[in-house]
C-alpha cells in the first residue's frame, strides 16, 4: 500500500470536484468588524469585509466583552487548570452556568467546549440515562447532533426535513412505553428555515417524548431576552433540553445544554465528552458571561441584524438573484455548480476584498451549492452596495441564471 499516493487521490478528487477547502489567513482587528486584513498567499495585505462569519452581532469586539476578559485574565491566568472534576470549575464557570440557566429559565445549565461537543457528548450519553431509548432525529441536524447520535449506539429514526406528519407516522410505530426522544433545531443555518416547534412539542406530549432543541444559530438573536426562537414563540418552557453555542452570536467560544437539575447532573456524571475534557479557560467563560449578559437587556443589535437582513435580501431579489429567504437573518444565494460556486467566491475575495466561502458537498447536497451571507448589525449601507454590485456583476460574468422578475 502506497499511503502517500492514497492521500494524494484522495485530496486530487476534492479539487477535481471543486470542494477543496481553502483557509483564508485574517487578521481582526480590534473595532473594526466586520473589516479585516486579508494575508494573501503571495505575502501581500488587502483589506476585506467579512460576510461570512458566525459572530453575528460583532459581540467579539463589544467592550463589555473584552473588558470582563481582561479583567478575569488579570485576575486568574490564562488556563482553568484541568476538567471541571480535577480543578477546572472557578467562579467564573460557575457564573455563567447560572447566565445562561436564567437565560433559557432552566433549574440548571452545562458549559461545553463546543456547541459540537454539547450535542455529541449529550446525545450519545441519554441512551444510557434511558436504556432503549429511540431518537427521533430531523434528516437535516448538524452533524454533531448525527454523531451524538451514533456515538449512542441506540435506535434511532430519521424524519424527513420538517415534516411532522411523518414524524407522527413513526412515533405511532413505537411501543407507547418505549422512551423516545425528537431532536431538532430551531434554525437550519444553510437554508435559514425554522423548525416547526410548537407541532414537534405537540407531538412529544401526545407521546410521552423528551424534546432536545439545538439553537446555536438563534441564541443572542431571537427572543425577547436572546434566549432564542423558543423563547420567541414562548415554547421554552415545554422543551426538555436546549442546546446552544457561546460561540456565534454571542462572539466568544463554547457551548452548553440547558435543562432540568437532575438532567444536567446525570449528563456531567456519565458524558466521556464532558468528564474528560479540559474546562474553558476562565476568561473566556467570563466574556461569554458578559455577552450573554448584555444582549438580554439590548434588543438593539438584533433587531438591526434583521433590518441588514431584510434589506440585502430584498436588494439580491429585485435582482434576480435566487436566493432562498425564510425570514430569518441566514442569507444563502443558490449556485448550483461548485466550481462556478468556488470561482465567485475567489473572485469576491481577490477582485472586491469581500470575503464569503462557497458552500458545497458534504455540508449541502450536491447541485445546491450555496454562497451564504450572513449580515451583523455592523454591515451597513455601504458594504451593502459593495456587495450587491460585485455580485451583479459576477452573476453575469458566469452566466448563472437570474430569476423571472413579474410586476
């Protein structure tokens, strides 16, 4: 066996097909998002504007952020010294548990590394908590919910993107004292579409099922409190666990699950991914403690990220451009070729310093590659006009179809 050719077959057929990932080296600087410098291969610097990140309000350079950071830096260290069992549980983890607790009126709440971790590390460990256990998963969750998943061992069923009457068809196929559990998101991030909450919860009475949301792509920007499209839809009290990110709009890293007391200690006392694992470092717990705490009493970001939204969206339809509009604040413009998907992107980058990575295969089905825009309260007119003109003119450039414009 020649392993090195292998690898070479293998990395040649991601290039062949156009899904060969690039890292782009940025450099934030501090009050400036969404700008940054771009450190182009070649060694030179070239401003660009960021339409792709995850730190949705620009929490990431919010003061309140970095001041509680710098303060618990100072105060701490850098590191947390171990696992939350061997000397890794401070104030400072203890403080936002209890944030975020509050955050999704939950008894309690546990900090992750990762939102990823969260979902894998829960989800894998409820089958033990409950042996037979059935997870009723949404064909369309993150792939850490589909490793959690699998990493449990369980039964599992898959329904079909949404559609709850066929979630309905195979709870009725199981025995009414089997435990089951429906796990689904709130917001789907490639298309920007809602989970039907209120239908899934509905169902879950009726059978006697656990709920597991995940709203890492909602927490920080729905909900009167930020607490997410549950608390929006007043729902959060009628789901069992909630899963969420520290990492996206709240601009910091991490993730947690939010639940009942007794939940939340048998996952801590069983889940590998959680016992075995290093604790955030304390200044990053106090940041996101910070941001969490900022964005329950200001509406203001959220409610400009979604005017950005809307008025971006409208300005890409009126010109033809197919993009795919759910009402939320995720903003996918549909390619359909990863090629001419990957060419657009480097052309943005290199040609109008906008920064946007195609999405293609495995992340999207073939023949749905995607650019998604994701506006913060930060992008404002003029970076609106940059990009709406550079895509205009790209548009044509590859001759990708336009959508028929009536009225």
């Amino acid at each position: 066996m020649d392993y090195s050719a292998k690898i070479d077959e293998s990395l040649q057929n991601l290039h062949d097909e156009g899904r060969y990932r690039v890292f782009i080296d940025i450099e934030r600087t501090k009050g400036a998002f969404p700008h940054a410098i771009w450190n182009t291969p070649d060694g030179q610097k070239k401003p660009v504007t960021i339409w792709c990140g995850n730190d949705y309000l620009g929490m990431g350079q919010h003061p309140h952020v970095l001041e509680a950071m710098h303060d618990a830096i100072n105060a701490a260290g850098a590191g947390s010294g171990g696992t939350r069992n061997i000397s890794g549980t401070t104030v400072y983890h203890k403080r936002l548990e209890a944030e975020l607790a509050g955050l999704h009126q939950k008894e309690a709440a546990l900090i992750f590394t990762s939102a990823y971790i969260a979902n894998d590390a829960t989800l894998s460990t409820l089958p033990r908590l409950f042996p037979g256990l059935v997870i009723l998963s949404d064909e369309l969750n993150h792939a850490s919910m589909i490793q959690g998943i699998r990493n449990g061992r369980g039964e599992k069923k898959i329904w079909r993107h949404n559609d709850v009457a066929h979630l309905r068809e195979l709870l009725e196929q199981l025995d009414p004292d089997q435990p089951k559990l429906i796990a689904f998101e709130s917001i789907y991030s490639m298309d920007g579409d809602y989970g039907p909450i209120e239908q899934v919860l509905d169902l879950a009475d009726e059978f006697n099922a656990l709920t597991y949301i995940d709203e890492v792509h909602a927490v920080g920007m729905y909900g009167p409190h930020g607490a997410g499209v549950a608390e929006r839809d007043g729902l959060m009290d009628r789901i069992d666990i909630i899963n969420g990110t520290l990492g996206k709009a709240y601009g910091v890293m991490g993730g947690y699950i939010a639940t009942s007391a007794k939940m939340a200690d048998a996952i801590r006392s069983y889940a590998p991914g959680f016992i075995f694992t290093t604790s955030l470092p304390p200044a990053v717990a106090a940041g996101a403690a910070a941001s969490v705490k900022h964005l329950k009493t200001d509406p203001h970001l959220h409610e400009l990220q979604q005017t950005h939204a809307r008025i971006l969206k409208d300005r890409l339809i009126a010109m033809g451009l197919p993009i795919i509009d759910h009402g939320s604040h995720i903003v996918p413009v549909h390619v359909g070729d990863p090629v001419k998907c990957k060419m657009i992107s480097d052309k943005l980058l290199e040609d109008h310093g906008i920064y946007v990575q195609p999405i293609n295969f495995p992340t999207v089905p073939r023949g749905t590659e995607r650019l998604r825009f994701t506006p913060s309260p930060l992008h404002g007119p003029k970076e609106i006009d940059r990009l709406v003109a550079a895509l205009d003119n790209l548009w044509s450039q590859c001759a990708l179809n336009r959508a028929e414009l009536t009225g």
